[in-house]
C-alpha cells in the first residue's frame, strides 16, 4: 500500500486520516473521523493561535481526548494529511480506528511529550503503533550536539596543548579537566 503524498492545506482527508497540523515550532496531530471532525488528544495549553502558550504543553502531564471540528482544531495553521507510516505498517480497518478512537473521547491519559503525546496517540489509533518521528528527531538533535559539544571540549583540550606546549602530564591533565566541565 502506498502512502498518500501529504499537502498543506488538504481540503479533502478521509476516514482514519492522520492529520499534521504545523503551530511553528512542533505539529500537532489529530485523527479524521468523518463529517468534518477529528479526535485528538490534548493537553490544556493546545489551542490554535496560542504561540508560546502551546509549547507549555511539554510541561503538563495530563492530556484530554477530544472530539473537535477539524477548522476549530486547525485554526489559522498549516495542516496536511500525513499517513507517515503507511509503508512501514498496515492501517488498521476504518471503522476500528473510527470506533476506537471515538470511544476514547473525553478519556484522560497521562501526558508526556516524550513518551505519550498527540502523535503516539494518533499512530496508535491508525496503526496499533505509538510512535513519534517528531521525537525521534528531537532525541537524534539532542545526541548530535552531545556528541559536538564533547568533540569541541576535546578539540579545545588539543589546541590548547599544541598553543602552550605542555611540558608535564601534570599540567596536560589539570588542562584536560579544565575544559571538560
């Protein structure tokens, strides 16, 4: 099966569509139900329009499965259907993950945006996988400047040998420490 090409601004998803909705810095997702509404899950700082207000949200711990008007959720942003991970899993039939998913509306969930958020929530309808590429690509930017602060500290530790000519393992070992921390 292939997966659908998403486009901003798609005026047309179907049943059990995941629908990626762009606030600036993160997406948030819902998933389509037909007649016009979606069910996600959100925490109380998610609403259209609330900036900085929205980004709170990585601070809660408590989220609310909601059922909403598609342009209510949306607001003024960007969105596309993004069934991202067609081509690694089979969707589950339409009307379980409509059934499934309305069933839950007005459930509360523990809420963590590492471990629990809107997008695990929706791939978990559509799939039976939660999972989140949105934190996946945080975690490898997170490792990736791990991984170039330490080589920057260690590359300072060489220049600063090679520029003063360190004479002791004494002095090559206090320098060491000094530009680790």
């Amino acid at each position: 099966m292939r997966a659908k090409a998403p486009k901003l601004y798609d005026g047309k998803p179907e049943l059990g569509d995941l629908i990626e909705i762009f606030r600036g810095t993160y997406q948030h997702w819902a998933l389509y139900i037909g007649d016009g509404y979606v069910v996600h899950l959100s925490p109380p700082s998610e609403v259209p329009g609330a900036g900085i207000n929205s980004v709170m949200s990585v601070f809660c711990d408590k989220a609310v499965v909601k059922k909403e008007k598609l342009c209510d959720v949306v607001g003024t942003n960007k969105w596309r259907i993004n069934n991202c991970l067609d081509d690694k899993y089979k969707p589950q039939a339409v009307h379980v993950i409509v059934k499934d998913a309305c069933a839950l509306v007005g459930k509360e969930y523990t809420y963590c945006v590492f471990s629990w958020n809107c997008e695990h929530f929706v791939t978990e309808m559509r799939y039976g996988k939660a999972e989140s590429w949105q934190v996946r690509r945080a975690r490898g930017f997170v490792m990736l400047s791990g991984v170039a602060t330490m080589g920057l500290g260690l590359g300072l530790v060489a220049l600063a040998a090679a520029l003063f000519g360190f004479e002791t393992k004494e002095k090559t070992r206090k320098c060491k420490k000094q530009y680790a921390t």
